[in-house]
C-alpha cells in the first residue's frame, strides 16, 4: 500500500523522509562561539493547543470599545467605524513600501495632501506636517518650533513656557525636552486661567504659553481671546494642545482663536483605535510666521503630480522615519469623507451633550468642584464618600460591573479627582447604565463600603500593589528553580 511519502518527488527508500542534504558543521564555526549557547534557552514546552487556548482565555478577559463605554477623560476611547479600518487595509495603502519611488505613490501622496487641506480647513490655519506619530510628539514638535522661531530672531533669552495648572500632563514634558522651563500660571475659580496671575509672569523672559483647549476640567477658557492678545503683546506664541477637539471640531477654529501652533490627535478626534498605546498620528498646523520651520519632506503638488520637497533650508529638518504613521492618515481621511462638514458639526454637539448630560444626573450624587457647562468632559470628586471610601475605590469597582473605569486622580487641582469623558460615540442607553452603576456605587459606599474596599472582587486579578508593580515589574517567564 503506497503512502502518501512515495508520492514525494524525492526517494524515501529507507525511511519515512530524505537525509538532510545540508552540509552539517558545528554551530560555534558557523555562527562563531561566543554566539553560541552553552546550554539551551530556558523557554516552557507547551504544546501548540495549549498556546492557542492560553492567548485565547486572554483575549477574553480583555476590555475595549467595542464591549462598551470606555470613559477615560483626557483620552478619548470612542467607538471607531469598521469601515476606516477596511479603508487602512487596502492594499495599495497596507503594502506600500516606505522607499518606493514617488512616481508609484501618487494615490497615497495625495491622500496625505487633501488631508492636509482639511486639517487646514478644520484649524484655521495656514500650513500642516503630519510627521507626528502622537499628541505629545506634537506638543515636542511645536515646542521645537518655538525653539527655532526665537532663535531665528536672535531672541534666545525667552526660556520660559506659561503652562496652566489645568494642562494636559505631557506638556511641560514636552517643554522640558526642548530646553524650556516651565511656570505655572493657577486656575481662578471658575477653572480657567486667571488673567492676573498670566500678567504677572509675562515678560522677555517668556517664549510662551501651551493651553489645553478646552482644559481637563472639560471648561473652554472663556477669555482665549484675551489670553491669546496678551502673550502676543509680550512677544510670546501660543500653543493649543488639541487632544480635545472633539469637543468643537467644526464649530470654531484655533487660528481664530490666536493658536500659532495647534496639534490634532489624528487617532483620537478622527478615529482610529488606540488602546495601549498606539497607534497615534499628532499632525501640526501652525500660523504664518512658523510655516518655513516645518519638518521635511513636505508634501507638495507640482501640476497633477505629488512629491516630497526636501528643500525647505530653515526646516527643524525630519522628527520621524519616512512620513508618521501613514494608515492613522488613511483612518482619518476616511472618517472626515463620511462625516463631511456637517457630521463634524455633529460630533463636537454629541460630545458636549453627552458630557453634560452624565455631569447634570451624577452632580448630586458625588461631589462637583466646578459646577458649570462643560465641553468633552467634566471632573467628579470622590471626596467626602463615607466609610473612607476613595476615589481608588470606586474605580476599581466598576470593574466588577464590566464597566472600564475613568481617569483617576487628574487634573491635580481636584483632590480626589474622578474624570469622565463619555464620547460623542455613546447613545442614551449606555450614558443612563453607566451612571446607573455610579449611583449604585455611591449606595454601596453608605451601606457596604467593604465591597469598595476589597474591589475589584470579581476579577481575574485582584487588586495589586500599584507602587511595587510600578517599581518592580515582572517582565520575564517565571521559570522554577532547577533541581
């Protein structure tokens, strides 16, 4: 009976399959003996099943959008079309070399082209690099164009970056990095910047200020305009953090407003998925009097044709390899085709409604600092919960509910600070089950505070030790000590 080996093109006379035809020698001649191994690595022998059904099990416990709302205020976690990422897959998108020649990435050169009408379009601003690969990449981008506009006009003694109490977390990072120093300017009480305070520090000494628009408290800075004029007046430039845009994206323009640099979050705003950590795209537009220090290559059209424009000589020169993250682009350009002007209108309302919606029904039930219309995202406080519940736990609560719990213990300026961001994406259905299960806990803090204490109780992992998991990270498999 003939088996399927005597089918095989080669012989198998004398066993099931041919000698190696591979000339054997000695690892350590071949490779070189300190390349060598004097024993074999330590790795698990597992069988292929068993991986598969481990990383099965994993991705079961895992928590994203499309289970449900993911609130995190500051970070925007919304529910993201299929179709972009159908759109990020073709493969003349997907497969296209970063080398190839120009003359065969005309339909992506141009993509990248018409979104930067758009970005410009959305700004208000005159010119656009999309080389950024994330929001805070685009703080350090525009930081490093303040940098080189001061020193163009022979003004090095400006060192000084005005950075409100109520700013994203990553921008005085991004000022540090590029040489700055950082002063804090305070909120007054309504939560804005406070004018007086902002006078005070504005000197020759001042490069300028990043605002965070609106601010983490999810307030828009009534008086941007006047904000905006003053620093001008001292000779200082103003940066807009735009990680919240989503909050008035077709409703009013930063350039308007004053911005020399504004940054969007390409994977927030304008959908892509970015949970852990990636994939992000920070694009940049910048008013008149920065446009000459963009990164190289520019995107330009010569005639029908699109290129890369290397010769910009007072260009900070590439902050990134090739051109960013090029299908965060595609995703983006395909959400801004669907949507159109009007559906860009569209989402700036669902986020502010949906914001103040959730802020109106939880106000009563936990503690709110700055009690007034909010953008994107209001801030709660877990003080004053009984039986010393913290805002710790009501968070690791909500795990036990199926529900990812928000920011927690940001912006600084709130003590016990509970920051919501429910998305222009999320119906009525999920708002009112969300703040069903806060209210709830609210309850359980009164009437049994060790469910809080001791949450998440339901959970394949338990409450850990944050510091020492911070710290002292186990990172590698963990082997059993040898007999």
């Amino acid at each position: 009976m003939k088996t399927l080996f005597d089918y095989a093109s080669r012989e198998c006379a004398d066993g099931l399959f041919p000698e190696c035809d591979v000339p054997s020698a000695a690892p350590s001649s071949v490779l070189g003996a300190e390349f060598v191994r004097s024993r074999a690595p330590r790795i698990p022998n597992l069988s292929e099943g068993d991986v598969a059904r481990h990383y099965t099990a994993l991705s079961k416990l895992n928590y994203g959008v499309d289970d449900g709302i993911y609130p995190l205020g500051s970070c925007t976690m919304k529910y993201n079309p299929k179709l972009n990422e159908d759109a990020a897959r073709i493969s003349g998108f997907a497969s296209l070399h970063p080398r190839v020649d120009v003359s065969l990435a005309q339909g992506a050169l141009g993509l990248l082209y018409e979104l930067g009408k758009i970005l410009k379009s959305v700004s208000g601003l005159p010119s656009v690099s999309l080389q950024p690969v994330a929001g805070a990449h685009g703080e350090l981008l525009g930081m490093f164009l303040f940098k080189r506009y001061f020193e163009a006009r022979g003004e090095s003694g400006r060192k000084r970056i005005l950075l409100p109490d109520s700013a994203h977390g990553t921008n005085p990072a991004s000022a540090a990095i590029a040489g700055f120093s950082v002063t804090e300017i305070r909120s007054n009480e309504r939560g804005t910047v406070d004018l007086d305070a902002l006078r005070k520090e504005l000197d020759s000494t001042v490069a300028g200020i990043m605002l965070t628009v609106p601010n983490t408290l999810g307030i828009f800075e009534e008086n941007i305009l006047e904000v905006t004029r003053l620093v001008h007046e001292a000779g200082g430039l103003c940066y807009f953090d735009g990680a919240n845009l989503n909050s008035f994206i077709g409703r009013a323009r930063p350039g308007d407003m004053g911005a020399d640099v504004f940054h969007f979050n390409l994977h927030k705003t304008l959908s892509t998925p970015h949970g852990g950590g990636g994939p992000g795209a920070g694009a940049v537009a910048v008013s008149a009097p920065l446009v000459d220090f963009l990164p190289v290559p520019r995107v330009v059209k010569a005639g029908d044709e699109y290129r890369l424009d290397w010769d910009c000589p007072r260009s900070i020169g590439s902050i990134h390899g090739f051109y960013g993250n090029f299908l965060v682009a595609v995703r983006a350009y395909a959400y801004v085709l669907q949507l159109g002007e009007e559906g860009l209108r569209a989402v700036s309302e669902n986020a502010v409604l949906n914001a103040n919606y959730l802020m109106e029904r939880l106000k009563t039930t936990y503690r709110l600092p700055y009690d007034r219309l909010c953008k994107h995202e209001f801030v709660l406080s877990g003080e004053g919960l009984p039986n010393h519940v913290s805002t710790l736990d009501v968070a690791k609560r909500l795990i036990d509910y199926g529900v990812h719990p928000p920011t927690v213990y940001f912006p600084l300026i709130v003590h016990e600070a509970l920051m919501i961001e429910p998305t222009e994406t999320e119906g009525r259905e999920a708002l009112d089950r969300f703040a069903e299960i806060l209210e709830t806990i609210a309850r359980e803090a009164a009437e049994h505070p060790e469910l809080l204490h001791d949450a998440p109780r339901n959970a394949p992992v338990r409450r850990l030790d944050q510091t020492q998991a911070a710290r002292n990270p186990v990172l590698t498999y963990p082997f059993r000590a040898e007999g």
